[in-house]
C-alpha cells in the first residue's frame, strides 16, 4: 500500500517517482560523505593533539634528564631539602636551649678563679731598677705565714667534681623508648621516670624513680605500664608505696634514649 502511494505523494508534489529517488539517493550520498569527513577531520586533530602532547612530554623528559646531568647535585638537593614541620621546629628550638644550656654550665667551672694558690714573695715584691735592687735582695723581717697555715687555706678549697651530670624527667612510654622532646627539666609529679646524664659520656644515662611522683596516681593506674623501664615483684595484697631499688641503663640512639637494663623498684 506504501509503494502504491508513492506515485500518487510524487504526482502530489508536482515529481515523478524517479526525481524523487533522486534527490533521496543524492542526500544519503551527502550525509555519508559529510559523515565520512567529519569522521576524518575528527581523527586528524585527534592524532595531532596526541603527536604535540607526545613530542612535549619527549622534550620534557630530555630537559629533565640534561638539567639532572649537568647538575646532579643541586637538583638532589632541591629535591630532598623540604621545610621544616612544626614539629621540627619544636626539636630544633628544644635542642638549641639544651646545647646553651650545656654551654653555660661547662663555662661556670672556667669562670671561678681559684683560692687556694698561695702567691709566692717573689710575685708580690714590686719591681725595681738601679739602688733599690739591693734592697729587695734583703731578706724581709716581715713573719711569712707557717706552713700549716698555708696547708689549712688549701685544705678549704673545695674540690671541684669529677664528673658534671644533668637531671631529665620522662613519662613511661610502652615502647621502651624516651624521646628527647618528651623530657622536661622539672621532676613533675605526673613524670615518673628521673634521667641521669652524664656530660662527659653523653652516649649513656642512668635512670630511677622520680622521687617526687604522684604515688596515688601513680598506683591507681596500675605499674604494668612501668614494666618497660622497671622491674618489681607485686604483693598479694595492697599495694601502699613504691620506691627506687637499683637504677637502671640508657643508651642513645637516634632522637632519644633506649633502655638497654632495666631499674628495680620495690612494691611495699
């Protein structure tokens, strides 16, 4: 019925049936081609986008590699050197107050003039030139101090120590572990482990008990969290008070102290 119409829409419109076909032939011919370009004109800027990213990311990568050969060390550098983080900076700053710290206390020694040296007659004589030499070669009638008088001057001095130390408090960390900006320089009663370190081997520290810690505080938590620093045996009953028995061995390692033996404590 649809074929049979179709002279009759062409007689309609004023066209036979084969200008009709015509002119249907020749439209699908132009969608296809236009089709059939746009496809190829797609293609092309497809392939040029792709060969242009290609060739800048080749030259990129030849760039890198020419700047990193002519320079190697600066670019190394540049690469690894980041800003520092609060928390660095936290460190940082901790550190510098200890080493003037430490300053100040190895320059205290220097500054004390000593007191027990005696000067001798010859020092305290003024100089003299011409005649008045041979009165200085006189013999003084003037009495000179005893020798046990001497001896008790020197006796008064005091000694000056052997070995200079400094005191550190740290929390109980379950690591074993004390890192250096976790220690304070005041025996807090919340900080129940008290550092010795000695100036003269400061690769090794002694440690105790903090003889100022919150024993109520301190039982009511429970000493299983001591158990990376001390050793103890625990009664069967209650425990009352906890007290230092034998210190115990640091050593360092990288930003802080590791417990190499641990202290003894004893559980009343």
């Amino acid at each position: 019925m649809l074929t049979a119409g179709l002279p009759a829409l062409a007689e309609s419109a004023g066209t036979s049936a084969p200008e009709l076909g015509w002119w249907v032939h020749h439209v699908v011919l132009g969608s296809l081609l236009a089709g059939t370009i746009g496809f190829a004109l797609g293609a092309w800027l497809v392939r040029r986008w792709a060969s242009k990213h290609y060739h800048r990311a080749i030259h990129h990568a030849r760039t890198k590699a020419r700047e990193e050969a002519d320079h190697p060390a600066s670019l190394k550098t540049a690469r690894t050197v980041q800003p520092p983080t609060d928390y660095e900076f936290k460190l940082r700053k901790e550190n510098e107050e200890l080493k003037q710290q430490l300053q100040q206390m190895n320059a205290q020694p220097a500054m004390q003039q000593p007191t027990g040296q005696v000067p001798s007659p010859k020092d305290s004589l003024p100089a003299t030139t011409g005649p008045a030499k041979a009165s200085a070669a006189e013999p003084s009638t003037a009495p000179l101090g005893s020798g046990e008088e001497i001896l008790s001057v020197a006796e008064a001095v005091p000694e000056e120590p052997t070995t200079r130390s400094t005191a550190r408090y740290a929390p109980a960390q379950e690591t074993g572990f004390l890192r250096d900006n976790k220690l304070a320089t005041e025996p807090l009663p919340q900080l129940p482990i008290a550092l010795t370190i000695n100036q003269e081997d400061s690769e090794k520290a002694t440690f105790t008990l903090n003889p100022l810690v919150n024993q109520a505080k301190l039982i009511g938590d429970g000493l299983h969290h001591l158990c990376e620093f001390f050793e103890f045996d625990l009664p069967t009953g209650r425990i009352a008070a906890v007290s230092a028995d034998a210190p115990g061995q640091l050593a360092r390692q990288g930003d802080g102290w590791q417990v190499v033996s641990r202290a003894r404590l004893l559980v009343h």
